[in-house]
C-alpha cells in the first residue's frame, strides 16, 4: 500500500481494493499447500501502510496469520504482526488486539499439549521438544509485548499467570528464573521511565492488586520448584512493590507473604527469622480471622513458641571481625524490613532481633499461654529450671508427645500444613547445650560414659558435635579426653583470655614469681612500672593503627568495588550502545528494504491495473463459456443417473426371467433324459435284432470277402473327405485373413480422415470467433482447443446402450457400419453390449459353441 493519492477518499478505496485481492490470494495459497507463501503475503500486508489504521476486517485477517505463524512456528513474524496489530488498535480498539493475543497463546499452548499426547517427550531440553520451546518463547514474545501498558494490564496478568503455570507443570526452573528476571526488569523500567505514554498507575487499587496477584503466583511457584533463592527475590520484590507505593497489601496475601517467608528461613536455616515469620503470621490469623479456632489456635501458637525455641542460644562465632559485624547488621536490618519490624540504623546492639527479645515478646503477647500444655512444660524446663542431672529425662516424654501434634488447619486453609515433629531435632540440640552449660556449672570433670546417660535422645557423637559448635560460638568452654574418658569444664571467662593471650598469662605470672623472689627491691617496682604503662600506649597505638588500617582497607575495598561497578556499567552502556547501533541498522535495512518492496508493489499494481482492465473485457464470454460448461456437465450428470436407474429397474427383471428359463431348462432335460432312455431302449432291441441277422450272415462263407471290400471302399470314401474339408478349410482361413486385412484398412483411412475434418472444423470456428472479436480483443483470454472441441463433442453427442457419449461426426450421423460385421461398427452387435443378457442371446450363446455342434455332428454320424 505505497502507493500515495491526493484524495483520502481514492485512498480507502486503493486499501479495500489491495485487501480484496489478497484476503482469497492467502487460503488459495493455504489450500495448494504453500503455507510459507501465504504468510508472507500477509506479513507484507500487515506491516503496510495502508494496515495502521483499524477496521473490522483486520482482526479476522490477524487471526488467520497468528494461525499460520503457530503452525510453522514463525515467532519472529508473529511478533512484528502483534507490535503492528497493537499500534494500529490499541487507541481504538483494545478488545480486538487481547483476541488475537489470546488466540495466539491458545493455539501455541494446544500445539504443545498435542506434541505430548501424541508420543512421549523428553521435556528436560527445549531443544527436543519444538512446541515447548515455541510456547514458551510465545509467552515470552506476548509479555514483552504487552509490559507496562495499562490498558494491557490485566492481559500481562494473565500471560504471566499462564507463563508461571508453563514452568511449573513442565519443571523448567531455569526458564522460571528468566521470567522472574524479565517481569523484575519491566517493573524496573516503570518506576525508571515515568513520563512515559499509557504507563500503568501503581497507586491505583486495581493495578497495584493485579502487581501484587502476579507477584504472590510467582512466590507460590517458586517454592513449589524448590527455588528458594528465587523465592526469596519474589519476597523482596513484594516488600519494594510496597515501598513504591506506600501501601500494605491486604490481609489475605499477607498471610500467604509469611507463609512462604517461614518456609524460605527454615529451608535455609534462618531459624531466628523462621521464628519471627510466624509471629507475625499468628498475629495476623488472630486479628483478623474471626473463624480461627480454639484447636487451630493452639497449633499456631504452639508453633511460634517451638520455632523461638529452635533458634540457636549463641550468635557469631568468637573473633569476628568488624566487617563481618557490619555484615550481620545490615543483613539484620535487611531481614528486619521484609518481616515487618522497622528498626532504625542508629541502633549499634547485635540483639536487633534476637532469641531473647523474642522469647520475651512471646510472653508479654500472650503467645505462650495459647500453646498446648507439652509446649509451656517443654520451655519452662529448658528456659526457666535448673535439674541438669534430670533435664534430659524429662524432656524426652515431652519431646515424642510434641513430635505427634500437627496437621491441617481447617480454620485456615490458606496457611499450610503444620507439624511440630519438624522442630524436634532443633529441640533436640537446644536441649543438650542447655544440660551443657548446666552440667558445666555445677562440675569441672566428669566421665564421659554417665554425660552420655544424661542425654537419652542423642549419641555421643551427636553430643560431641553439638559441643564443638558451642566452644566455637563461646558458650561453654570444655575439653573431651577420650584416652581418660572424661569431659573437663573450665572457667569461661580465664579459658578465653588463655586462649586469646597465653602470653601475657605466662608474663603475669612470671612476674609474681619474681615479686615473691624479691619483694624489697622497689627499684625493680619502679623499672616495671613505666614499662608497663609504655608497653599499654604501645598496644594502645598499635590498635589504633590496626583499626586505621581496616578501615583503609574497608575503604579500599569499596573504592575497589566502585571502580567495578563503574567499569560493569560502562560495559553494560558499550554493549547497550552496540545493541542498539545494531538494532538502528537492522531498523534502517528493513526500512530499505520495504522502500524496495513498495516499489516493487507499485510496479505489481500497475500491471494488475492492467491485466484487470484485459480481464473485464473477457469476463461475459468467461461466464458464458463456464455457463455451458456447467450445463452440459449437469446434461451428463443427468444422463448418468437416467441409465443408472435403468440398470437398477431392469436388473431384477432380468433375474427373474432367468430363473424362470433355468427351471424350463430343468423340465426340458428331465423330458429329454427320458425320451434318451426310451430312445435307446428300442434302439437296443433293434440292435439285438440286426446282430441275430448279421450272425446268420456271418455264418456264410461269403461274408468275409465281401466284409472287407466294403471296408477298403469305406476308407476311400472317408479319405477323399478328408481332403477335400481341408482345402476348404485352407481357402476359408485365407479368406478370412484377406478380409481383417481390408478392415483395418479401412478402419485406418476413415479416422485419419475424421481427424482431418475436426482439425478444419476446429480451425474455422477459430477464424470465425477472431473475426467476431475484432481487433480490439486481439489480446482476450486465450481458450485452448481442447474446450472447443470437448464442447462439441458434448453437444453432438448420443448415448449408447451403455449410457456413454460417442461422438457422431458431421455428415455421417445416418451412415451405415463401416464393415459389415464390424465389432466397431453401428450396425452389427457389440459383444459388450446387452444383447446377451436377453434369453435368445444366452441361447445362441450356448447353442453357437464348439462343443453343442460337435455332439450335433457326432449325432449325425
């Protein structure tokens, strides 16, 4: 549609002219099989001028070429054919683009689930599996598409359902990571390009609820993939969804929020944060479910107080240093944050969240006074008691009571299954670094066979394991000998100093030996004294300067990760830069290279103008032509179905008459058979007669003389027959050779002649048609001779007894048969006509046959 008028009006009618041409052009091109042909052509038109501006027949000829892009899998013309679509409707018409975007996505999605009913697919590569792979970049192509539209919003919503769905039904986790990092990406871009046109509105409640249903779907899914990683991002793109727009979601999806939250801390052991995420989500379900109840309750208090208890007694491990302190704060502010509990940075104290400000919460809040009897029993005795010698025993009884509580929370379905037996390994472990610290109080040496008996549920080596943990994060302080097999407890303030500085102990004690040694020499007090306030400045500098040298170098670090970042997105800039020089040049190819299409389109229309004004000139003979075509095919349907019916009606009457022939010939034999029987009975007593005769002449003397002349006079007889029947029979068969030669002959000369005289007729009627036309139709339709002659053919046809049409040529409609005799000819019988079926046939038939004349010539003799 390149071509440009000065009336808008010559315009439209040029754009429904070119639609009018091709809309049939694509199914003629479908039906010959050339799908790629006709996909092209609508690709053509689609990106063409003349398709910016919507109207109705535009979505029908969308669907047609979403249709033929799944079918051969042509992504990339697709996408051109949406982006096109999309421009052109989506200030007009909105509904119709979502049509054609949803069949798109249906027909790629029914494509792919026939792949897998047919045969079974290796659906662990895209590479093997075709339709996966072009459903899942359809969904990728529909979503880039629609992102940050909003009146596509609720479409992009739904795609991205369908996309999530695609992932977790075909266990594609890294395809999953791309989706979230895409959808991660667009949401990026909209707070990033504010000004830009039809940009979706965040503080309205409908788009931020369509945001937020898209992200909570994208949480649920990863979880059930395992992607705990990824989960953790949905987590976070969640909580920063709600910091744009300073709202708080509702109720409802804040319960499924923490409810994957709990999940993610405790497959990633996270049991403080695991803690705290069921704090909240208890506080929700009792503020704001009015259905919640007593038994339910119960179960999630039980399980807040038992998640509090799993936490771990100790935090970082002794000798941390300053930056890994800094780490655990930001992490803990972070952690802080998407749980709910805004802290603020000036706080320097390491209990930000800690066990202890949230054991204290649990019973200031009454959470603990909810929980079943087992679990204020169980954290009385490992919080408040003191009975290390009988602590293990009692807790064991408490511990396999709570491993049997749990289930599913009919009160409140949105929150998953409960079971307090998965905390019990964590209160396992709680329990012995309690009897630890306990045992480590009241004895400094004790056998390693009865620390063993104290603690039923575990093994030793479980316990030693427990042990070595504790030493390492400085909460007890113990030595196992297992050469003496005794476990040694020591003073956890004096064994860290030892450790940290066994030095200056030795020094210390160096020099009250020294002072017992000498104790009038003030001299020596003196000397010792300034060096020991030297030796303290000096340490003190050389900290001072230690910590200055830290910080330089945390400094440096993040100077250094700075100049990465800067050297990462100058990288990203060059790239993007390259990316779209590239994509600038692609741009400018395309559009040369429709410049050139255009063109050559012009040049197509201008000959189809041509040939247009050539066909109209011989549409009424086309039509009249194709009018005698259809009657005289329906003059022929109709001559069939009359000798059909004729077949049909005469087919039991010939049946009929011969059964009543064949019972006939039944009684005719019988009567023959007895007249036989009688026939040879007389002639057998006549026989006998003659024989009594010939035996009286036998016995003459004369009898054998004359026997025998008889004989040789017989002989002669019958061989002078003989050869005389063969020269007949000699002279006949060069007769009949003779005969056939003529008849070919013949044959032969009469169809060259009818030829002749068709090729003349053929020939004038030509002559005559161009001489009617005259010179201005010099260029018409030319109609081959074939058509000509068939419908003469037709016309001066005449049925056969067989319902055929054969031709009767001018001038010889009344002649007689070529040959008398002829198979050929019109005048003698044809033995494939039906003149044998009648009784008079069969019976000349069967009269007529070698065998029936040789018993007439034997019954003669």
């Amino acid at each position: 549609m390149a071509i440009f008028f000065q009336s808008g009006e010559c315009t439209k009618k040029r754009a429904e002219g070119k639609l009018q041409i091709d809309m049939p052009l694509s199914p003629q091109l479908i039906n010959v099989g050339q799908k790629q042909d006709a996909l092209q052509v609508l690709h053509d038109l689609i990106t063409s001028r003349g398709f910016r501006s919507w109207q109705k027949p535009h979505e029908k000829i969308m669907l047609r070429f979403v249709e033929l892009c799944v079918d051969l899998k042509m992504g990339r013309f697709a996408k051109d054919g949406l982006i096109q679509y999309r421009n052109s409707c989506q200030q007009v018409n909105v509904t119709s683009f979502e049509e054609v975007t949803k069949q798109l996505v249906r027909l790629a999605t029914e494509k792919a689930e026939e792949a897998l009913d047919k045969e079974a697919l290796d659906v662990d590569g895209l590479e093997v599996t075709p339709w996966l792979k072009f459903l899942w970049e359809t969904y990728r192509t529909v979503l880039e598409i629609l992102r940050n539209n909003s009146k596509l919003q609720a479409l992009y919503a739904i795609t991205a359902h369908k996309a999530f769905q695609f992932c977790k039904k075909y266990k594609r986790p890294t395809e999953f990571r791309r989706l979230c990092e895409t959808m991660r990406n667009n949401l990026a871009n909209l707070d990033k390009y504010r000004d830009q046109r039809d940009r979706p509105d965040l503080t309205e409640p409908e788009t931020l609820q369509l945001y937020l249903d898209t992200r909570f779907e994208q949480l649920k899914v990863a979880t059930e993939l395992g992607l705990w990683q990824e989960a953790f991002r949905s987590v976070e793109d969640i909580y920063g969804l709600m910091c744009m727009v300073k709202k708080t979601p509702k109720s409802s999806l804040l319960v499924v929020y923490y409810s994957k939250l709990t999940e993610i801390f405790w497959t990633s052991s996270s049991h403080l944060y695991h803690a705290y995420a069921w704090l909240k989500l208890f506080s929700l379900q009792k503020n704001f479910n009015k259905k919640l109840s007593q038994k339910d309750l119960q179960l999630l208090a039980s399980s807040v107080v038992l998640a509090a208890l799993s936490v771990p007694p100790f935090g970082q491990a002794r000798g941390a240093s300053r930056l890994e302190f800094e780490t655990e704060k930001e992490g803990n502010l972070k952690m802080a944050n998407l749980i709910g509990f805004n802290l603020e940075l000036k706080f320097e104290s390491r209990d930000m969240l800690s066990r202890e400000s949230l054991l204290s919460e649990l019973v200031s809040s009454g959470v603990l006074s909810c929980a079943t009897q087992e679990v204020k029993d169980l954290y009385h005795q490992l919080e408040h008691e003191f009975h290390p010698l009988d602590l293990g025993s009692d807790t064991k009884p408490l511990l396999d009571r709570i491993s049997k509580l749990g289930g599913k929370l009919s009160t409140a379905p949105s929150l998953p299954e409960v079971q307090l037996s998965q905390y019990v390994p964590s209160l396992k472990k709680l329990a012995t670094l309690k009897l630890l610290q306990h045992v480590s109080k009241m004895y400094q040496t004790i056998r390693i066979e009865f620390l063993a008996q104290l603690v039923p549920f575990l093994d030793f080596s479980d316990v030693e394991k427990i042990s070595v943990e504790a030493v390492k994060h400085n909460f007890i302080a113990m030595k196992v000998d297992h050469v003496k097999g005794f476990v040694t407890f020591g003073n956890l303030g004096n064994e860290s100093d030892g450790l940290r500085d066994p030095l200056t102990i030795f020094a210390e004690t160096m020099n009250k030996v020294r002072a017992m040694l000498f104790p009038a020499s003030s001299k020596l007090g003196d000397i010792v004294v300034p060096n020991l306030v030297e030796t303290v400045e000096k340490e003190h500098k050389r900290l001072l300067a230690r910590q200055s040298f830290i910080e330089k170098r945390k400094e440096e670090q993040e100077r250094q990760l700075l100049e990465m970042e800067h050297e990462e997105e100058k990288r990203k800039l060059k790239l993007r830069m390259q990316t779209e020089e590239a994509e600038q040049k692609r741009l400018a190819s395309e559009v040369e290279q429709r410049r050139r299409q255009r063109i050559l389109r012009e040049i197509e229309e201008r000959e189809l103008e041509k040939a247009q004004a050539l066909l109209e000139n011989t549409e009424n003979h086309q039509i009249k032509v194709e009018e005698m075509e259809r009657k005289l095919l329906k003059l022929a349907k109709r001559m069939d179905h009359l000798e059909r019916a004729k077949r049909e009606e005469s087919t039991p009457l010939i049946e009929a008459a011969y059964q009543q022939r064949l019972v006939e010939e039944i009684e005719s034999h019988e009567q023959e058979q007895q007249r036989e029987v009688e026939l040879s009975r007389e002639r057998h007593e006549s026989e006998l007669k003659e024989k009594r005769r010939v035996t009286r002449m036998l016995s003459s003397e004369s009898f054998v003389e004359n026997m025998v002349i008889f004989q040789n006079r017989v002989i002669r007889l019958r061989e002078a027959e003989f050869e005389r029947q063969k020269r007949e029979k000699e002279e006949h068969l060069q007769a009949r050779k003779q005969e056939r030669d003529v008849k070919r002959k013949k044959i032969y000369y009469l169809k060259c002649e009818e030829e002749r005289i068709r090729k003349l007729q053929e020939e004038e009627e030509a002559r005559k048609q161009r001489d009617a036309a005259g010179p201005s139709q010099s260029s018409a339709k030319y109609i081959p001779k074939f058509r000509l002659s068939q419908a003469t053919e037709v016309s001066g046809s005449s049925d056969d007894q067989w319902g055929s049409r054969r031709p009767q040529h001018s001038g010889r409609n009344n002649a007689p048969p070529l040959v008398e005799g002829d198979q050929c000819g019109n005048g003698g019988e044809r033995p494939g006509g039906d003149s044998w079926r009648s009784e008079e046939g069969r019976y000349a038939f069967r009269s007529g046959s070698p065998r029936s004349s040789f018993s007439s010539r034997t019954s003669q003799r």
